[in-house]
C-alpha cells in the first residue's frame, strides 16, 4: 500500500469513525458524559500504518505492545481505574517497549536492568505529562499534529516518517470534531497512545535502532516545562494531588483569553525551540544538543512570558463555551 493511499484511508476513516464512536458511547453511557477515550484508536492505528508500508519488525512490535496497553488503559476512561493501577499500567507498557530493542542487542544484565527500569519511569513520567494537557479542546489534537509535523519535516528518510503522516491523518479529523465543545475527547487512553509513541522513540533513539529524528522531542519542551512548574507549586502549597486544580499555562489562559488562545503556546514553543537549535547548529554544536538545549529553554521561555504577559486572575475553571 503507498503511503498516500493509506494516509487518506486512516484521515477518512478516523472522521467516520468518531461520529460512530459518539453515537456509541452516548447509547452506552448516556448524555450526561461527554464521549472520551477516542485517542486510544491512534495506537491500533499506528500498528496498522506501520505494518502497511513494512515498519520494522522491533519498532511495529513496541508499537503493538504499547497499544495492547493503551486498550487496557481505555477502561479508565470508560469505568475509571484507581491511580495504582493506572501507574502498574503504565510501568508495565514501558518495560515491554523497552524490551523489544533490549532483547536481541547483546546488553549486559545490569545495564539491561537500569535501561528498562529507566524506560518504565520515563512510560510513567510521559503519560501523565500529557494527560495534563488534556484538558481543554484540541490541546491535545495541536500536540499530536505538532508531534506529527516535526517527524515528517526531520524524518524524511526513516521510517519514522510514515508514522508521522499517519500521525497527522488522525490528528486533522479528531481535530474536527473536538473542536466542538463536549463532543469528542482524546481521553487517558489518548494520552497513553501518545505516550507509547514518544517512548517507543525515546527507546528507539537510546539504542540507536533506527532512531527518529531528535527534533520530534521540542513537540514536549512546554508540556514537560508547565509539568514540572505545576508539581513544584503543588508540592510547595502542600496540595494534595488528588485535588483538582486549574494551574496549567493553557488552563489560566484559557480563562483569561478568548476563543483558542491557549494553542497558541505550544505552537510558540515549537518555533521558537527550531530557530534556536538552527542558531546552535551553525555554532557547530553538535544536533542532539543543540536540540536538548532549544527544547528546554524555549519551554521555559514561553512558559514564562505566558504567565506573566497573559494570564490574569486567580486560578479557576474556564467559562464554559457554547456547543455549535
């Protein structure tokens, strides 16, 4: 199958598919809850793509393993998982995907060990990053494509390009439909997929088996920088972490700007990280540190411009918009 040929396939598809899944989960859940969990379709959809245009057999299977986990993780979504649960969950997936560029790469025992027990911690890390952001529509359909865009524009010639597209197929009709108020959401189980696909990356790239382009990871630099913020502030005030609260640069935005300003960020943070990293490539520092740096400073440079240039008030649930 060529590539554009599937990519039209899985961009159709995943419009149809959405408004089934609506209809479906209203029937079984009823119109009191909003229809989440979509996202979970992006891992089987990856699987699907990867093998259609003859992924790599380590790289389709961490995909595989990691969307065997995402479908377990769409219980939580569905009837909620307790917290020690969803963390086994996710420590779990992660040793799996590591285990399939471990398995046959003659690592000594220890080393194998730590790798694994640090590509767990990193599953873990990354699934609540970006469940975080999961909070207001199309945060996470801009993160997906972000991340989508970055491994085509970087990956031209891997096989890390393909998934992009596939990617970028998902994202534009989700997209669509969650652009509505209450009508689509990616979900925890969204979040997993996405999450499965920047370890299977992080796997891939430490053990230097096909690895993807470093730029994919500038498409985190804000999540992680607004994650890292929000725990030390929740830690210094002494609030619980099962407590809700609204103190995420795109949450206050979103209270205190209109319509979508709260994307605008991620989009920031991305162009920002590139023209650094250009700026520190042509001072010869070497790609994946140039990239490192770009992606760390240009999150904590739009994080901070954000918060003191544009968000005012108090922290507290957005206005509700208007379905239509």
């Amino acid at each position: 199958m060529t590539l554009i040929a599937l990519v039209m396939i899985v961009g159709v598809s995943t419009f149809g598919v959405a408004q089934a899944y609506r209809r479906s989960w209203t029937r079984r859940f009823g119109n009191d809850r909003t229809p989440t969990g979509f996202g979970a379709l992006l891992a089987p959809v990856m699987v699907l793509g990867g093998a259609a245009v003859g992924l790599s057999g380590d790289l389709t299977l961490a995909l595989a393993l990691g969307g065997i986990g995402t479908l377990v993780y769409w219980f939580d979504d569905a009837f909620e998982m307790s917290a020690r649960v969803r963390i086994a969950l996710a420590a779990v997936t992660g040793l799996a995907i590591g285990g399939c560029f471990l398995l046959d790469s003659g690592t000594s025992a220890p080393t194998a060990a730590l790798l694994l027990a640090l590509i767990a911690f990193a599953h873990v890390a990354l699934v609540n990053t970006i469940n975080m952001q999961d909070g207001a529509d199309l945060n996470l359909a801009t993160l997906l494509t972000l991340t989508a865009l970055l491994t085509i524009a970087f990956g031209q010639r891997t096989e890390w390009a393909a998934i992009g597209w596939v990617c970028l197929a998902f994202a534009l009709p989700f997209a669509m439909v969650n652009r509505k108020p209450r009508s689509l959401y990616f979900g925890d189980s969204g979040c997993f997929a996405l999450a499965v696909l920047f370890t299977t990356m992080g796997a891939a790239f430490l053990m230097g088996t096909r690895p993807p382009p470093p730029e994919v990871a500038i498409a985190l630099g804000l999540p992680v920088s607004d994650m890292a913020f929000v725990t030390a502030h929740r830690i210094r005030i002494r609030q619980k972490f099962t407590v809700r609260h609204y103190f995420h640069l795109y949450q206050r935005l979103q209270k205190s700007q209109n319509g979508f300003a709260y994307l605008l960020p991620q989009v920031a943070s991305v162009a920002l990280a590139l023209g650094i990293s250009s700026a520190l490539q042509s001072m010869n520092l070497e790609r994946v540190w140039a990239v490192a740096v770009a992606t760390v400073a240009a999150g904590l440079i739009v994080f901070w411009i954000g918060h003191l240039a544009f968000v005012h008030g108090e922290p507290g649930p957005p206005a509700q918009r208007i379905p239509g």
